[in-house]
C-alpha cells in the first residue's frame, strides 16, 4: 500500500541578482514525484523575482528561466489543487536540483527571502 505525502525544502536568497544552486535529498521509501508548487516568506518578491531550472532523478522538469509565477498558487485556488502536476516521476537516484536565480525587477525592492518547494511524493508503506 502506498501512502501520499508532501516534501518541504527551503532555499534562502540572501542576495541580489545571484544565482542559488541546491540539490534536496528525498526519503528512500519515495518512489514517485508526482507535483511541485513553490511559496515564499515574501511572495510578492518570488513572484516578480523568481526564476529556476528544477531537475528530479537527473532529469530536466522545468528549464533555466522557468518564471516562479508558473509554479505558484494563489489564495482562491483549491487547496487540493495547488500543485503542478508532473504525473508520476520515478524518485530514481532520490534527488531533486534547483538552480534558482534572483533577476532584478523595477517593481520590487530587494531584501532577503525564503522560496519553500513543495512535492508531492508517494511513498511505499513498510510493513
């Protein structure tokens, strides 16, 4: 029996205008990836900041430059409903690679932030 559960890792962007690169580690009982979604201590500035390459098991899920504003989901959306869906992603080598990048906006200020990455994952039951 298989069992549903949510991933958090966090990345800090401390500085503007840089380039973060992180690899995450999933539980050895994951056995699918199957969505993302991405929040924020400071949303206002994921969304107009943010970019990302994400990578799971070594493959390619989202390219360099990938907006945050894609990924994210608002307050009226249905709470079972707030993840991308990717499908059903082998866990593979059980690593997830986010390279994400602060790009300036005119709109917002710069002070740091928190992006939270959230997946949606299933797991093996042991017995």
């Amino acid at each position: 029996m298989n069992k549903i559960v949510h991933k958090r890792f966090d990345l800090d962007i401390t500085e503007e205008n840089k380039a973060f690169s992180k690899t995450f580690e999933l539980d050895k009982d994951i056995v699918t990836v199957k969505g993302v979604g991405i929040t924020s201590n400071r949303d206002d500035l994921l969304y107009a900041r943010g970019e990302q390459r994400i990578e799971i098991n070594r493959e390619e899920f989202f390219p360099d430059n990938y907006e945050s504003k894609r990924l994210m989901a608002g307050v009226n959306s249905d709470v079972n409903m707030r993840y991308y869906n990717l499908g059903d992603v082998s866990s593979g080598n059980k690593s997830i690679k986010v390279d994400f990048k602060d790009v300036p906006n005119e709109l917002t200020f710069f002070r740091p932030y928190r992006v939270s990455y959230y997946f949606l994952c299933e797991k093996t039951e042991m017995q």
